[in-house]
C-alpha cells in the first residue's frame, strides 16, 4: 500500500521542474492509483494537498509573450521543429492541468471515477509530451531549444476556485480546440513523410476525445446535482474565464462525439458576441 495519498501525489508532480522527470513520475503515479483501483482494499486515499500557485517547470524553455514568439511556417524542417515544440509545451503543460484539477477542489465532494478519469488523462498527457519530445531528438531538437508562450497557466489561476469554471475552460474549450486544429497539423507532417510525428500526434487526437468527454460528463454532473441548466451556465463561465472569442472552424463531429453539441459553443464565436 502507497503511503501517499492521492492530492500528496499531484503535488509532487507539480512541484518537479524537468519535464521528463515530471512526466516519469506522472506515469508512477497514475500507474499505483490503477493498480490500487483494481486490487480489493488497497485503496489510495484522495487526502488533501495544497497544490503550487504555478506548477514548476524547467529553465528552458524561454517563457515568451505569446505576440513575441516567432511565426512557425511548416514548409521546413525549421518550421516543423518549432510547431513539434509548441506542441510539447501545450502537452507539458496539460500534464500539471490535470493533476492540478486531481489536487486543487479536494474540498467539494466527487464520485471516485472523477479522480480515475483526471488520472488516466494526466497519464496520457505525459505519454504525449514524451512521444513529441522523441520526434524532436529525432529531427536534431529537444524542448527547451525554443522559446514557448507564457501565459499558458492563466486558464487554471483564473478557476482555481471555481470546478464549474475550470472543466468549462480547460477541457471543454481549450482541449476542445485541440480536436479542431490536430487534423491539420497532421496533415503537415504527413505531406512532410515525417511518419514518427504522424504517429504521434494520431495518438493524441484520438486520446483527446477522451479528456474533452470526461469534462463535459463531469460539468454536466455539477449541474445536475445543482438544479442548473447546463447550456447557459456555460457560456456564462466561458466568458468570465475565457479571454476572447471562440475560433471556427470547428470539429463538431469530434466535439459531438466529446459530448459537446454545437449550441454549446457557436453562440460563443466572435460573429455571435457583441463587443463590449
Ligand atoms: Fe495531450
Ligand atoms: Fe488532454
């Protein structure tokens, strides 16, 4: 029996820096939390932890303001590089999302299956990081070689003390988005020949589905529990939290699929808000 509790073990992910550290120790984690799961009376307990304002992470990358990061042009291997390295930065960072969201509302009571789900995503999460960093060793790279957006934790500080809020934000509009714009990034590389990072990123779209399914189920568990009508109350937490308009196109057969229904986000689009 782990001598940790569960919110111990996301806390200690967020705190390592290096980020295949951090992604090994992810994978331990989530891997005692299933073996626990499945063996009779060896439960984890959940606990609870005080989860870091910012997760750490490693000296490099260059943390940039997203207007400063250069252009990435995917007709070179220059360009590809850095589309690979803004790829593992959007999967280091969704490693410390879903451990953040496992560790940081401990206090509001849910069904053990939320912290399955949370966990099995992070899992993933930190496979996709590991994957994209092989494929950039592979092309000469690493992550840390290029700058990467700042700015990317603002979702999580914004909601770190709304659950609604964070599931509204962070699967169901910002992983949701990944589902719109993986096809094409694979389709890049695919006229690329770069096979390795084709692979890789068919794992992450399929597996994505997943993380944005998992939100919608439990945002519309909230709502049942609290008598509320889901379709409004989510479009007024995306635009408290959210800063700007949603981007079309958008995949709504993935979306569907995710539990997503398109009156859930259209309304959202810029054409669809009026300014101010
Ligand atoms: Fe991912
Ligand atoms: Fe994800």
């Amino acid at each position: 029996m782990s001598a940790k509790t569960l919110a111990e073990m996301a806390v200690e992910v967020l705190s390592t820096k290096d980020g295949r550290t951090k992604t090994a120790l992810s994978r331990t984690h989530a891997a005692s939390w299933a073996a626990a799961r499945g063996a009779a009376g060896r439960d984890i307990p959940l606990g609870h932890a005080a989860p870091p304002q910012r997760p750490a992470r490693p000296d490099r990358p260059e943390l940039l303001d997203p207007s400063d990061v250069p252009r990435r042009r995917p007709g070179s291997d220059k360009g590809r590089i850095a589309m690979l390295h803004a790829v593992a930065h959007i999967e280091l960072n969704a490693v410390d999302l879903h451990w953040d969201i496992i560790a940081r509302y401990t206090d509001t009571p849910m069904p053990i299956g939320f912290y399955d789900d949370w966990v099995k995503s992070a899992d993933e999460e930190s496979k996709h990081f590991n994957l994209i960093c092989d494929c950039l060793e592979e092309m000469g790279s690493h992550y840390g070689a290029l700058p990467a957006h700042a700015g990317m934790w603002r979702a999580a500080e914004d909601t770190a003390g709304d659950l609604m809020g964070r599931l509204a934000v962070v699967p169901m509009v910002l992983e949701a988005r990944g589902l719109d714009v993986t096809p094409g990034m694979i389709a890049i590389f695919e006229r690329a020949g770069a096979t390795r990072a084709v692979e890789a990123m068919q794992v992450i779209y399929a597996e994505e589905v997943h993380h944005v399914a998992y939100g919608s189920k439990w945002f519309h568990f909230l709502c049942g529990r609290h008598d509320l009508d889901p379709k409004p109350v989510f479009h007024d937490l995306v635009r408290r939290y959210f800063h700007g308009a949603l981007k079309p196109p958008f995949n709504e057969e993935k979306r569907a699929e995710a539990g997503i229904p398109p009156d859930f986000y259209w309304p959202l689009t810029e054409s669809a808000t009026t300014p101010g």
